[in-house]
C-alpha cells in the first residue's frame, strides 16, 4: 500500500541529517507533489548539513595542527562584564577527531542549543572542568586576575592533566602547560567553543537560582547584565549579596 504523504512527512523529520541521501533515494521517484516538496526539504536539509561538516572540519584545525599533543584542553570564560554574579570559566578535553556539530561560541547560539550541545560535550569529552571566581573575589583582586583564577580552578578541575592548552585570546598567568592564545578561538576552535558552552551555561543556570534568592533584579533574564530593568532595580533597591561593587559604582553609592 502507498504511503500516505503524512506518513512520510513523519520520516522525514525523524530522518537523522547523516541519513537524509537514503531517505531522498527512497522518495525522489515519487511524483505526488506533497512528496516532491518533502525531498525539496531533505535536499535544503542535506545542503545545510554538508556546509556544517565543513565549517566544524575547520573548526578542528588547531586540533589537527596540535595532535601530537595527547590530551588538548579548551579554555574560555564567560561573565567578565555583569554587574552581578560570578565570572566563569570552563576547561574541555574533547577525543581525538572528535566531531560535535553547531559547537560555535556560545553567544551565538540560542539558549536551547547551548543546553542540547552541553549534554553531548558533557557526554562526549574526556574530561571537563568548571572554575568559579565570586563577586567578591572579582571586587578583591580584579575581574581580570579573578578571570585568570578562575581559568586555572578549571584546570585543575578537569578530570585528566591537559599536555596543551587552547586558551581563548589570554595567555594565563602561573600555569606551566604550553599554551596557544587563539583570537576568538571560540569561534575557531571546536575545544574553545566546548569550554566556552559548558561555562556558559553553568553561569546561566547559576543565575537563574541566584534569581529565586534575590527576586526583582531580573537575573533570570538578564544573567547580571546591566539590562534597563536590572540597573532600575538596583537603583530602586540598591545592590544584593551577589552584586559587584567594583562594577555598580557608577548607579549607587557602594
């Protein structure tokens, strides 16, 4: 019997991108027009995804350049600019030839595609690493040295010693790993781009509690950042235990 184009329609959503050639080689004979515009669809889908392959092959290109290194760790931070809240950093250690797709910076991507892409670096990578600098060790030592602190708690933290570091732009202080400064190597660096998604969306969660404890500001929303609504609260309240002093000088006394 003759598949119904509802049914086939059901296929084609549930056809993996890797799987789309078998899928076109089973319909393209099929002249109804409702199937004709389906595998138009998976032709669209095809094309998108073979461009993906080959933007994320060259996204492996420091990984390459680099492998005789055994374990190569990306490095990357997120929240050097809020307000309020900590400041980030993530360390990631993918396998060799490892292939993620739509890794990218994590501020180009939306918020659901950040969480579906930390479930498989987390699933996937050797080893990761989360390191925290607090507000009030941003307001005690800097943002920049507490971004360094925290880059190296990353480090530290990550489940096997790394033998290279892909670091974001920086070079970190105090750490006697090689490592490659890479200028915006979130973008061009699938282990950079893993770091930067599992910081950011560790920080993002972390704010979004940090919302439930000190309602009002917006964090949930704005994650710290000086969003209308959150400099309006802090000048109507004034600043909460997770707010930076160094950062709030300029909307409230401190």
């Amino acid at each position: 019997m003759e598949e119904k184009i509802s049914e086939i329609r059901t296929r084609l959503k549930e056809t993996k991108d890797d799987k789309l050639a078998e899928f076109l080689e089973r319909y393209y004979k099929d002249e109804r027009s409702g199937v004709i515009a389906l595998c138009a669809q998976a032709v669209k889908r095809m094309a998108a995804y073979e461009k993906e392959l080959l933007r994320i092959e060259e996204m492996m290109r420091y990984e390459r350049e680099y492998s005789a290194y055994g374990a190569i760790c990306g490095i990357d931070e997120v929240g050097r600019g809020p307000l309020a809240g900590p400041v980030v950093a993530g360390a990631v250690i993918l396998p060799k030839d490892c292939q993620i797709l739509y890794l990218n910076d994590s501020k180009k991507l939306t918020a659901k595609m950040r969480d579906r892409l930390y479930d498989e670096i987390m699933e996937k990578a050797v080893a990761t690493g989360i390191g925290f600098a607090t507000e009030k060790r941003i307001d005690e030592i800097n943002i920049l040295n507490a971004t360094y602190e925290a880059m190296r708690m990353a480090i530290e933290k990550c489940g096997k010693k790394p033998d290279i570091l892909l670091n974001d732009a920086v070079t970190i202080p105090e750490v006697s790993i090689r490592q490659i400064p890479i200028i915006k190597g979130d973008a061009k660096s699938v282990s950079i781009a893993a770091a930067s998604i599992i910081a950011k969306v560790t920080r993002d969660r972390y704010m979004e509690e940090m919302d439930k404890k000190y309602p009002g500001y917006g964090f949930a929303s704005n994650k710290g950042y000086g969003s209308g609504e959150h400099i309006a609260a802090l000048k109507q309240s004034g600043p909460c235990e997770i707010h930076r002093k160094s950062f709030i000088g300029h909307f409230v006394p401190v």
